[in-house]
C-alpha cells in the first residue's frame, strides 16, 4: 500500500472507494443464530463462518423484520419494515413499484443478481395495471424483486405454484437422480434400513441419509452456481445474493452429514410447563398448530435436530470452499461478504415449531460482515452488541456502491459507521418485528379478521414487548428471564407497566413513520427554501400589494429566470408599474 | 315505477343498480364548508347547492385528510390516507403503482374523466424505472392520477412547472382576451378605477372585478366542458371529476360577482388574542408565514373576502345551469352528484392566512351527496352528522358502481348506508387529519428535519387531538370552545389528561393500518384455509410420519388435485406404501 508521511490516511481512503467493487450477499432459510459455533453452539463446528467472524464483525443482536420468509426478505431486499413494503406474508406479491436494491444500485452500476431462494411472488395483477409485460427485462426484475436472476431456486414442492421444473432438477436428472421429481425422490428423500424410500417430509425420517450423492444435493450445487457466476461475471461490478434453501425444512441431509450427529448433541430444549399455564392467547393459538404440537412431542427434536446441524455443517464446508474460490480468483480484497438469515426456527422450543412468533430462536439471526475496506481493519474479530436490523442491509450496501443514502425510503442504516468502529451516537435503541399472522390456523381458531390479525414487536435489548389488535400485550424482561419464560404483559408490578408504557409509546413513534414520501429525497427539501422559491417562479401568497411583493423580492434569488424570461419580466411588471401583460 | 303488492322493494332495487350508472364528483378549491347557505352562512345565498342538499344529503362533519391541495385530493382519489399514499405535499408526485379511483372503476366499464384540476405531480422516475412511456395510456393515467384527462387544467400561473399553455388560455384568445398569458391578464387581473391594470395576486385588488367577461371567467368555462364530455359521452357509464380552480386563490372575480358583496357581507373574524399568548411553537411559527400576518392586518379580509364570496356565488349559479342541463339531458335520475371541497381556507381566522394546521375552518369542508337510488328517499333533504372522511367517496364510488369493496386498499368506507337511512353500528368515531409542513417556513424557523415534520390530527366530534413530532401535543375541546381558542395540550385538569390519552391510544392504533397489503384482499384470506391448502398442495409442515398424513388427509379438499393430478398422485404414495416417484 502507497503510503507518505503526511497523506497516508487520504490515499488509503481514496483506494478504498475502488477496493470493495462487489457484494456477495450469503442468506440462510431459518438457520437460528445458535447454531453456528461462533455464536455459542457447543457441539456444531462452523470453522469457515468463524473464520469470516474472524476477518469480519459479528452482530450478537441483529434481528429480522419478520418471523416469516416472505415479509423478512422484501425488508432486506427493500431495506423498508413489513408496514412500509406490505409484503406482510409468503404469498403476498411484493406490489409492482416498490423499490428493491437492485433498483437502487442499478443506477450506480452494480448488478444485482440472483442465486437461489427469494420467496418472491410477483405481481402480476399490478404489473398488468400498469401494462408492464412480466417477460420484459422490467417485468422480470419486479417478478424477482429486482434482481436478476442468474439461478432462481426456491427449493419448494414443484407443485405448489413455485417453478414446476426448475433447473436444478434437470441437473440431478444429468448426474444420475431420474424420474418427474428429483427434488423430491432424491434430495429430500432417503433410504431406510430395510432399503425402503422414505419421504424428508416427514419428520420421523430425518435421520435417514437423503438419497442423493452429497455433491449433487442442494447447498453445494448452488455453491458452484455462485463462483460459476463469478467467473462469467467480468469487470462491471456486482451484488450477488447467493440465496441457500437450506437449513430449511424438508430436514433430511445426505451423507456423511446425516451421521455426523445424534441426539447426544442436541441442546436442551428451552421450554417451561410455566408457558403453558394462561397462555396469552394469540400465543396458547399458535401452540396448537399442527408444527407446535409434533415438535413438543418426545423424540421429535431428538429426530430432526442432527440432521438440521448436518445440513448447517455441510453449508459451513461449502463456505469453506466458496471462500477459496474468492481467495484464489483474488475477490476477497475487492468483495464484502455478508452472511445471515431470514429468520430462526423454534424446533421445539416455547413448545413451538416453526416460526411466526417473535422469541430470540426465530427472530435473531446471524449476522457476519466482512468488509475488506481498511477502514473497517479497526473491528476485524471483533463482536458487536449493537441493535441491528434486516433493514441495514440493503443501505449498507447503498454506502458501499458509493450511493447517497435515501433515508425517505429504506427504514434502515448503513451499518459502515459499526463496522469502521465509529458508533454514531444516535445508533437506534429499539428493533422492531412484524408479523400478519391472517394466513394461519391461528388466526381462523381465534376468529379474528385477517385485518386484525397483526403483531408488532418492540425490544430495545432489554425488553421485548408485544402488540396485538384485540388482545392484551406481551411483555418480557431478558435481562431476568433471558429464555422468555414468564410473560409480564398482564403484570400489574410498577416497572413493568413503565416499561410497557415506554416501549408502547416507541412504538406508536415508529409507527406514525410508514415511509411513503419515497417520490422526494428528504435532501431535496433541505436544499430548497420552498416557499421563496414558489414566490420567484410567480406564484403570490399573501402579498398585500407591489410595495409588498418589492420589498419582499430584494431577497429573490431568480432561479426560475435564468430558464423562463418570462417570470423576471411579469416580476418586473407587478413590482413596477402595473399594466397588462402582453 | 312499476309496483306489485309483495315485490315492490325488490323490483326497485333491481332498477337501481341500473340507475345509477354515472358519477358527477364536484370539487371546489380552497372552499370552507360555513361559505355556503345550506352550511349556515348569513349573507351568501347558494340555493342551487340548498336545493341540490335538500334532494340528497348534507354531510355535516366531512374532513379531509390534509390541509393542503396535493395530499388531500389524492386521498379523494385513492381513498387512502396520506400516510398510506405517502403523497403529502403538492410538490410530492403519487408514486406510481398506487391505485386510484379510475383503477377500481375502470375494469368495472367505468371511465373516470378529469374536467378541471388535481393538483397531480407526475412520477416521471417511478414510470422511468418502470419502462413506462409517460405519454402512454397507462402513462398518461400515472400522470393524472387514474383519470382519462378529457382537460387539464390546474389554474395556477402558466410558469410554475404546470402546463404553460392550457387549452383555457387558447380559449380566451379565441374570444378576445389575448396576450402571452391571457390566464393572468384577464381572469386574474382586475382594472382599478383609474384605469389601471391590477394583479390579482394582490390581495389588495380583490376588491376589482377581473377584467374576463363573466362568461369566459374559469368556473363557466370549466361547466361548459363538463356539458360538454356529458353531451359526448355515449352509453359507457362515467365518473366525471369536475373540479373547480375557485374559490381558490388569486381572488379576483368579474361583474356582476365583484360587487355583489362589501365589507358588510364578511362574517365576523373567528380570532382571540389568547391565541397568540405563548402558542404551540408549530402554530406560532404558522402565525409567523407572510400570508398570515397579511390576513391579520386591518382591512384585508374586508378586501379578500366580498371576492371569495363573489367566486363561491358564481359556482352556484353554475351549478343551476349544470344541473339543469342534466335535467333536460335525462341524466338527474342515473347521476349520482357529489359537491365537496379539497380543504378550506383560515382567512385570517385564528391568525392565520390559507390552510396548513386543523382548525374547522379548514379541514371541514361541504359535503352534499345527490343518489338517485330510491332507496336514498329515506334520506332526502336530511343533515347526517356522522364522521365522514375524503377517503369515504373512492369506496362509495366502488359501492355505486357495483364493485366489491377493497378494504385492504382503501382506508375509506362507502357512504351508501348512510344515505339509505342504515347506519352501521361500527361507523367510526374519529377521523384523521394529517400534515406535513416539511415545505413550509414554519419547518425552517424551528430548525425541524423534513423527517420530523410531521403533525396527525385526531378528532372524535368533541376532542381534537394533535401530535407533533418534538412538540407537545394540542387538544382543543369543541363542546366547551367551540371556536378553538383555548388549547388544553398542556393541560392538567385530569379531564383533559384523559382526553389526550384517549385519542392518543386510538391514533396510534390507526396508525398501525397504513394498508399497504394491497396485492391480496382479505376477502381472498378469509375463503381460504392456508394451512391446510398448503398441506393440500403437497408441502407438509409438521407431519411426524405416514399415519399423521393419513389421518390429516382425510379432512383434505383436494383441490389441487384437480388441476394437477401429480399432487394427488403424491399424496397418495406418501399415505400409502412409501416409493420412490417416477
């Protein structure tokens, strides 16, 4: 690195701005922040995430915007909360207009491509309306909200209205997995003792090795996809969102991972008998769901758990080798990688499974960030106790692009200022999570209307609390109760009302902020006294008369003259003596 | 009407829906609800209006959504709040993709016609990014906010960035008012006594008459395109958006309006000087902008107002001629007619001047609902004092129209019931007035972020109930101060504490709806059983084994199956001896 005595700091920072030319954007499907080693867990071995902890910074608090994939990834990819994007649940199309990343950095240079899953629904009814062919480049992008994609996968039934034969079918299909549906006969299924196939659909037989060679299966596929489109990619720069299905339901691993563990290696589940006395409703609701009630059933965690480990070891090796990859193809200096999740899974604990509710095994996430930026040399190792958001993702990279911030439309923020150890003072003080609980069995049991069927969560580190429509709140206090086992939303103790009362006003301020005004940069209207300026183009408010109007236009500044004549001269006019315009 | 003994209700109910086939929706600008006899107004005779209200009904307490042009009228044509449209100022374009009124109407066979003004920015950077064409079909829509343009026409000066030769200009050319701008040299200026031109955008010179013939002036004009799209219009049925530049400023209006009214025809001004001992700092900086402290000096409302009167007595008379014209046209038994306003106008009440902050002689406008449906007898010539809304015509339009409703597009509900006597239980309590005053002056002599320049009005018929951003709140009570001279939003008295933290709780509810769920309705939530539809179509979640399936399946509509035999074919191996597909 070119150094002088005096300007050291200026010429780092000016090759920096060329340094990190690319994004690579690494998401989980329901991976618990627990269950990497890094984070804490004591049998599951992630040494290549670890090693990107090393290099990077690991957020302890980052959370999700949404207990759900759907809604969790259209606030990433949109850098907006649920109640701003409206994306509130997995079939709800993200609507036709709404701004992604790829929208932001497109203008910047950047493509933003598509690697696996993105749980997007496209609007078609909206793109319709607005007469956008969905096969055109636009349609495409909205379709894919706003990527464009390289691999779309987003590793579901084929028959549920996803691709009904996706790519990565056809490849199994070429390696020896045959038949209608590979996905499902060779990938998520395996092969009992007896020789009979069992399905990964259900949970009994997640400890069977899935049938498909451990090469051939999904996570090391689209691996291979991401560095396949990193060798095509040429100079322009990119954002690549390798997007993994995994460790996503089905549950089932191929070998070796699916021996790799047992139920020896299992945490204890974290659930109390206290949780199921008076049960908050919306709660005692959902701990009935189907998923609830199987994983509360004795040895079904014992079951599922080794191989959802199995299916995190194997997407910690092939980070491994995605990682040599980038260090041999030179793209670690010039590439931020960002790894995280959309979101948790309860497996069992506070007798849930699943998602949809807001505990810590489902609505924290991890959250690794390595910038190759020296700047960032400053926090390398280290962990950072910040409350963070999903939203922070998308402005970060804005930052990194090189592009203005848009606060009128991302609820988010770079989180560069974290990772080059400059916190700002006003960092946020609360995380918010949202949830549209209106498509679950819960909601129908409880007959509540699908408009009322909304939760928002507040938690400012300390405490979490919950608001429902029609039902009383939630409160916890993870600083006495860190496993979320006593509910206080009903207690009438002094400090929990006041926290309650704090936390409730909080929220009500965040939520009068449902950024809408996207059509006007809020630095557009600082940078314009708008009201003179209306006056200067001849528009004459309350002016009582030409004395008036003159003594006023002495500040003018004539903006509109040096484009329109016409304006200085009517000015003219009503300043000096009247007469008909001609 | 034919009759029978025991069908007459019937029959008359299945004429109706053909009826009422079109929608006259009238809007004036800048016009307050106490300027019009039929509102109580001493000295201004409307009996066109009167007698319009005393053949339907007269809406009381209708607010609108912003007090301002922009915002306002584009909750009129979204039926959404501000906070959910998000534009909220007039410079401030709709994004594209929201839906307006011509969206909801048009696949119903209804043409939504625009005669007049919307005060519509053109998103011209969400079309771009869109790949719209904005000179399109679909463009043109985005850029007049849903409607089919029959004439644009936003009557303010031709230099400000609106169209800088309007078709009305031509037309007076055409009839002898000529010049560059005959827009401002004839309709809004005035010739003094010694035969000196003079603007009239000087308030001062409101007291002329405009030297247009009274029958070139813009309100005749505009009646007379509205004729003339209905004498055009065919068989298709119609939403026609008439809307009115006046009362709006400049306030200038030709013979025989100029001299109908003096000084002794003004009301007097609604004005304390407690008002002005230590204010709220938001409103004192309003008192603060040119156009109030003009409107609080002597003599100014004694020039403006006789004008603003003159305008107002023109419009009715053009009413008598519209409405006379659709008599002998046919067109009075299958038109519903609505008059409204945009916002009202302080006129040096409360020492303010325009609009800006939520006193009544602002955010209440006129409100006359004309439905030919008999079923509407019941109501005839009544005053409803239910809480309506600007949001409430968009659905009331859908309702007329025979489409179903979008609660989780628009925020509104359907005036129907209440014009047919069947005033629902549920009806709301409060309405909502929102803000923001980012453009203002007022924002830059506080030293507020645009961010933070917001303000939402909450108003229960008694309480009015103001939220700042970084100020204390307001709270006026209507039943005791009627004239809101005393603001009680920092009041002790417990009654007064109970009242803030009522209307507080209830806003922050509404604030928790900002419907941006806008791609599926509830309707489509409600028909469904997601889970087990999801079970149904093949994704299992929870399933513990081959029995847990099979006794689930039993209660299985398969409704997939039907479409894709795959899944039922699936459904049954997994339920049956286990298998590898094929």
């Amino acid at each position: 690195m070119a150094r002088n005595e005096n300007g050291q700091t200026l010429l780092r920072e000016s090759q920096l701005s060329k340094r990190v030319k690319n994004i690579l954007f690494i998401m989980c499907d329901q991976l618990r922040a627990d269950y990497l080693s890094c984070y804490g867990h004591k049998r599951l071995m992630t040494p290549n995430l670890d090693r990107l902890a090393a290099r990077g910074m690991l957020f302890e608090r980052a959370y999700v915007q949404s207990p759900v994939c759907g809604p969790s990834r259209m606030s990433y990819y949109t850098g907006r909360y649920v109640q701003a994007h409206g994306a509130s649940w997995n079939f709800v199309p993200l609507k036709a207009g709404e701004m992604t990343m790829g929208d932001h950095l497109r203008p910047l240079g950047v493509r933003s491509v598509l690697v696996g899953k993105t749980h997007m629904r496209a609007d078609l009814a909206g793109m319709s309306r607005l007469g956008i062919d969905p096969d055109s480049t636009v349609g495409v992008r909205i379709g894919e909200c706003g990527f464009d994609p390289y691999e779309r996968d987003d590793g579901i039934h084929p028959y549920s209205g996803h691709d009904p034969d996706p790519a990565y079918s056809d490849y199994l299909r070429r390696n020896g997995c045959d038949g209608d549906n590979p996905w499902e006969a060779w990938a998520n299924t395996g092969t009992d003792s007896d020789g009979q196939a069992r399905s990964g659909w259900f949970l009994k037989y997640s400890r069977l090795p899935a049938r498909v060679p451990e090469q051939h299966s999904e996570t090391p596929y689209m691996t291979r996809r991401a560095m396949d489109f990193m060798r095509e990619a040429g100079d322009q720069p990119w954002c690549l969102h390798l997007s993994y299905i995994k460790p996503h339901w089905p549950y089932i691993v191929p070998e070796p991972y699916a021996s790799m563990y047992g139920p020896q290696d299992v945490p204890p589940v974290v659930r109390s008998e206290a949780e199921r006395r008076d049960p908050h409703p919306v709660y005692a609701a959902m701990m009935k769901h189907r998923v609830s009630r199987t994983f509360s059933q004795d040895g079904v965690r014992e079951a599922v758990i080794p191989a959802y480990m199995g299916l995190i070891k194997q997407i910690d090796d092939q980070m491994g080798v995605l990682f040599s990859f980038m260090e041999e193809a030179g793209l670690m200096d010039s590439t931020m990688i960002v790894f995280t999740s959309d979101h948790g899974d309860y497996l069992g604990d506070h007798w849930m499974g699943e998602k949809d509710l807001f505990h810590e095994p489902v609505i924290r996430v991890p959250l690794i960030v390595y910038d190759p930026d020296p700047r960032a040399d400053a926090t390398r190792g280290t962990r950072c106790a910040d409350l963070v958001e999903a939203v922070d993702l998308a402005p970060t990279f804005l930052d990194v692009c090189g592009g203005a911030p848009v606060p009128h439309v991302m609820d988010g923020r770079s989180l560069r200022p974290l990772l080059f150890g400059q916190r700002p003072a006003d960092w946020r003080r609360e995380v918010v999570c949202e949830y549209d609980y209106a498509f679950q069995d819960a909601r129908i049991e409880l007959g509540t209307a699908p408009r009322d069927a909304w939760m928002r969560m507040i938690f400012d580190g300390r405490w979490k609390y919950v608001v429902f429509e029609g039902y009383r709140p939630m409160l916890f206090d993870l600083a006495s109760d860190p496993d979320e086992f006593v509910d206080l939303g009903a207690s009438q103790a002094p400090e929990h009302e006041q926290a309650r009362q704090r936390l409730h006003e909080a929220l009500f301020r965040w939520a009068l902020r449902p950024r809408q005004r996207v059509t006007v940069p809020d630095a557009a209207i600082e940078s314009v006294e708008v009201q003179p300026r209306i006056s200067e183009g001849g528009i004459l408010i309350g002016y009582w008369d030409e004395d008036d109007l003159a003594r006023a236009r002495q500040s003018f500044k004539p903006r509109f003259s040096s484009t329109n004549p016409l304006v200085r001269s009517t000015l003219d006019r009503l300043t000096g003596k009247q007469g008909v315009p001609q």
